[in-house]
C-alpha cells in the first residue's frame, strides 16, 4: 500500500468535482440559453448536481464497506466520465427538439445528476479513507485534503475563463479563446481520467471503523444520536451558505457589479486553498467548534454585504470577509464528525455530505426562483408593457428578450474595438507611450491639456474619472467631431451597444424617413461615409463594431417621440430587473449563517462548561467495553484484513 500516492489520487479526485463545480457554474447561462431555460430550471439542473451527490453519497454510507474504497472510486470515475459526456452531447442527442423542450430539460437533469454521482462517491471514498490513513490528527488532514477543493476551483476557473471569455478586471484584461461551453466541459476530463489512473492497481486500508472492530449494528446506533442529528442539520445551513452563492456567482456577480463572479470564485477559493492548510494550528487554539462560530460570522456578514456590491471593487473586498466565512465549513464538519462520532465511520460522515449536498441541491433552485421573483417585480413596475412581452411563466425569458434586442453581450474582441483606444489620434497615441503616467498623475494633471486628461481619464481609470464637472469640461474641448461624440457620452455608448444589437435598434425604434436622413446626415458631417452609405441602402448588417458605436451615440440625439425613448429605454429596465433579483438570490440566503452563529455558539459554551472540545478516539472507547466481554465478544481483527482484499 502507498498511502501517499492515495492521498494524491484523492486530491485529484477532489479536484474533478471542483471542475465540475466551477466549470459548469461559468457555463450555466450560455448552456441554459441554448436550450431556453428559465433561471429557475439553471438552478434545478444545477441542483442535480448535488441531489446527485446527496443520493450516491447516501448510499454510498451503507456500501462502502462492503465493496470497499477502491470500488468506490472507480465508480466515482465511471460517474463522472459518463455524465461529463453525456454534457457534452446533449445537443446531438436531444436533436432539434432542443429548444423549449421538456426532453432537453430531463436529458441535461440525468447527465446532471450522474456527474453529481461522482461527486458524491469522490466523497464517499476520499473522507473515510484520509480518516484512516492518518487517524492521529482527522480534522487537519481533512481540511488538507479539501483545500483541494478550493484549489480545483482556482484552476478549473481560470483554465474556463481562457477558453470562455478571458479576464476582464477593468485594470487586467486577458483575452479569452471564446469558445462555446461544450468545449469548456472537456476540461473535466483531465482530472478525472487521472485520478483514475492513479488508483489502478493500488491496494486500499480498511476503514478505521472495521479495522477497530466496530460493529455495524454500533455504527448504525451511532447515526440516530441526537448530538449527531444537531450537527447533520447545522451541515444543510453551512453547505447551502458555501456552495449555494457560490453556484450562482457568475450569473449574479456580472448583474449586480459588472465583473465575472467566476474571477470572484477563483479569488476567495485561493484564500480558502492557503487557509485550510493551516487550519490544525487554529483548532488547537480555538477548537475546532470554535472556528465555525468564527466562520457563521463571518460569512454572514460577507454574504449580506455581496448583495449590495456595484462594481469590482466593492464585490472584491465583501467576498473577501465572505471567503473568509466559509473557507472552514465543509472539512470542519466532517473532522468534527469523525473525532466526536468515530463509530460511526464511513457512514456518518457520508450522511453528513449527503446532507450538506441535500441542502445544496434544494438551494440552488430556491435562489433562482428568488431571482425570478423580484426581476419580474422589478421590470413590472418599471415597464409593464415590456413585462407582458418578455414574462413567461413567472420569469423573464431570455430567448424572447434576445429578440426584442434585449440583453445581447458582445464578444471581448468586439469589446476591444469600442475601447476609447480605438478614436486616438496619432498625437494623443504618442503622448501616452510616456511612461509612469499614472505614477505622474498628481503632477501632470495641471499641465495637461484638456484632451490629453480627458484620455488620461477614460484610460487609465484615474481618481476624478467620476468627477461629473471636470467631465463635462474635458468634453467640450479639443476633441474631433467623432470624439466628442463618442467620448461625451460613452457610458450611454458602451451600454447602448452592450445591451442591445444596434441593428434591431434601429428596427424597434422604428425610425422615420426623416430621422433616417438625420442620422444619416450627422454620419457623413463626421466623416462616418461608410457607416451612412449603409444605413441609407439598408445594409446596417454590415456596420463594424465601431461604426455600431458612432450609430449608438448619435441616434441618442436624434428628435425621439416618447414612444421610441421608451423602445430604447428596455434594456436598461431589464439590466436593472436582473441585477435586483440576483442581489435579492444573495441577500435571502444570508439569512441561514445567522442561524448558524447561535447553534455554534451554544455548542461552543457547553463544550467550555464540560472543560472543552473533547476528541474521541476509538482505541480509548473500546478498551473498556473489551475488558468486560466475554472472550467469544471480543472483537478481533486478522492480520490479512489490514488491507482491503483485491
């Protein structure tokens, strides 16, 4: 047996089910979209994930040691290959059917669930196994083991973010491979084909329980204690705080703050990686009940505070006290489980996944119904006639509001050519190949002609960017006529273009002839030729991002009624809707770690009032019950049982 190479395999094995968490987390809108689901239906798929992992975790409590660890990964494996594929082929297998069908829906559910079922055996066989192999300190070596769980989300987030959409931070912006999600999904693939690999041929250790003796029947007694049920329902609290948000990160972070909740995702899971290392030295210092009053705390604060957040840096900071919340909770509650319930063995601490996978599964859906909820509210009372056409079932339809020219996203390479970089003039390019500009700031600034700070500004992000009056200053002078245009008014700009296909704008606008001619005018008097040549033979397909941009600003001064203003006016009505509901997903579940901070505290003084947290420990248990029984009662374990038996 080489039980270090098992513990590395499990790493791994933990690393599959951080891809599959957080890969599938940054797909979940483009995946639902494809095949029109509602946010509520993302969720319930989302959320067979964890059903899938509650139900194979449950069973898996009852099995494990009848087949074995070694099994038990392997069918891990198995799981997690056929529901990662079955992902994958979903479109090829559910045909033309795909969109708006209840066949599509079932088909991504059981793919879900099956890949969630290797998740759960991952579980199932990793814990008990770490327990075993080093039995002397549970709790620091579980955490040890699941900072791998941070870890995969770290490098399964960034390695989707590259092959997605890339990293746009404001201040870093790394160009993504911008391919769809299905290729995003094969990233799981190779985790999981090589903690298979490094299980073959390996020989596993009984579970400590077995190898102490335990009875079964002692086992069983040991999963209806009423201490042991306390501690199963603060796991429905702490796994629906840690894993539910951060499902939902993605889909809500770039509503409500404009940056990628999967950055977020890879940011506090890095915190989490590095704290978990060091979580023995806390537990000894503060026990490690101690820690989770800490970590309620912590993340309730955090995750309150998540909901308010409006741009990167607020999101930042508040996901930092959230990350800090959560980065205990999970290994806690089961080193927790084993020292204080070690007869209980495999199977208590797979009830104890089973439940927090249980919670997170019935989270997921709750959150998005709550989206829905108050997005629906929100564009109702905003714009009840834009309501009655994109509402469909109690939620706003994506694909619908597509078509009315709602919510369409460009690609980063079409984000690029907007950038303010794109309307430089030669001069203003050679100014700013100067370097430290923005170290030289504080001293330029008063030198500086207005263009020049006006490009300092929009480029390099600096302190007075929202200083409204130095703006309006800045605009009026020095600037080319497509400049002042486009610079005047670049956030209508990068929203209008953002938000709605120009090309349909136009369209549901519903132009005159007359304003046609406006428009078409004010291009040729900015040089614009091409973009007016296509506009006047209707051949606005044809517009370059760029010429999308100049149109965008300049039909934002055409004479409007107030019926076409309101036209104009949906996709920020719905922005809005969307961000509200998502802030009120996040708000709602912040609720659960309050509850959290009694349970542990109130744990946390009894164990004081007792002369504090007291590890069990089986050898100590059982010396006495040996003493009293009767020889033919003694439990004994052969020598050839040391391992599990090929």
């Amino acid at each position: 047996m080489n039980p270090r190479r098992l513990f590395i395999a499990s790493c791994i094995a933990l690393v599959t089910s951080a891809f599959t968490f957080v890969v599938r987390g940054d797909i979940l809108q483009p995946m639902g979209d494809a095949f029109g689901l509602s946010q509520q239906a993302k969720g319930s798929i989302e959320g067979a994930v964890f059903l899938g992992m509650a139900a194979s975790m449950l069973i898996g409590g009852f099995i494990c040691d009848l087949l074995g660890m070694k099994r038990i990964m392997f069918l891990a494996f198995w799981c997690h290959l056929i529901g990662v594929l079955g992902t994958i082929f979903a479109p090829q297998i559910v045909g033309e059917a795909a969109p708006f069908s209840q066949w599509a829906f079932e088909w991504l559910y059981f793919a879900s669930f099956l890949m969630g079922c290797g998740n759960g055996m991952v579980e199932t066989g990793i814990n008990p196994l770490a327990a075993t192999l080093y039995s002397h300190d549970k709790t620091h070596y579980l955490n040890i083991l699941h900072a791998w769980w941070p870890g995969g989300l770290v490098l399964g987030g960034l390695c989707g973010r590259f092959i997605g959409q890339g990293i746009d931070l404001g201040f870093v912006n790394v160009p993504g491979m911008e391919q769809n999600w299905r290729i995003s999904l094969l990233l799981i693939l190779f985790p999981c084909l090589l903690y298979g690999a490094m299980f073959v041929g390996q020989r596993f250790p009984l579970t400590e329980r077995v190898e102490s003796g335990v009875s079964t029947g002692e086992m069983f007694l040991e999963a209806v204690r009423p201490a042991f049920l306390l501690w199963a329902f603060c796991m429905l609290l702490t796994a629906a705080t840690e894993l539910g948000p951060q499902k939902w990160q993605e889909s809500v972070m770039t509503r409500t703050a404009g940056v990628s909740g999967t950055l977020i995702l890879v940011y506090t899971s890095g915190m989490m990686f590095v704290m978990r290392h060091f979580a023995g030295p806390l537990a000894h210092a503060f026990s490690p009940v101690g820690m989770l009053t800490g970590s309620a705390i912590l993340s309730a604060l955090g995750l309150y505070l998540l909901s308010f957040a409006t741009t990167a840096w607020s999101a930042f900071a508040y996901a930092t006290i959230y990350g800090l919340g959560i980065a205990y909770f999970w290994p806690t509650m089961l080193g927790v489980t084993a020292e204080r319930f070690p007869k209980g063995g495999a199977l208590l601490l797979c009830l104890m996944g089973s439940a927090g996978n249980l919670s997170i599964s019935e989270v997921l859906p709750r959150m998005g119904q709550i989206y829905d909820h108050y997005a629906v509210a929100e564009v109702t009372e905003r714009n009840p006639e834009l309501a009655r056409q994109i509402v469909r079932g109690g939620a706003i339809n994506q694909d619908i509001a597509k078509k009315i020219s709602l919510l369409a996203t460009l690609s980063e390479s079409e984000k690029r050519d907007i950038d303010p970089r794109s309307w430089l003039t030669e001069s203003q390019k050679a100014f700013l190949k100067s370097d430290d500009l923005r170290g030289q700031w504080a001293e330029l600034e008063d030198s500086l002609s207005a263009e020049q700070r006006l490009i300092l500004v929009e480029l390099l992000d600096l302190d007075d960017k929202n200083d409204r009056a130095t703006r309006a200053a800045l605009q009026q002078q020095n600037l080319t006529p497509t400049q002042q245009d486009v610079f005047a008014g670049l956030d209508q700009v990068r929203h209008t273009i953002s938000s709605l296909h120009l090309l349909r704008e136009i369209e549901a606008a519903q132009l005159t002839k007359k304003q046609r001619d406006q428009l078409s005018r004010q291009l040729e008097e900015q040089g614009e030729t091409g973009a007016a040549d296509k506009l006047k033979k209707d051949q606005v397909e044809q517009w370059t991002t760029r010429e999308k941009a100049i149109v965008a600003a300049a039909v934002h001064k055409l004479d409007l009624t107030n019926e076409q203003k309101q036209i104009l006016q949906k996709a920020e009505d719905v922005e809005k809707a969307e961000a509200v509901g998502a802030a009120m997903a996040f708000r709602w579940v912040s609720v659960l770690p309050c509850l959290l901070v009694f349970i542990f505290g109130a744990i946390a003084l009894t164990d004081r009032l007792r002369g504090g947290y007291k590890v069990v420990r089986l050898g100590e248990a059982e010396k006495e019950s040996t003493e009293s029984a009767t020889p033919d009662e003694t439990p004994a374990v052969s020598p050839d049982d040391v391992t599990e038996r090929e």
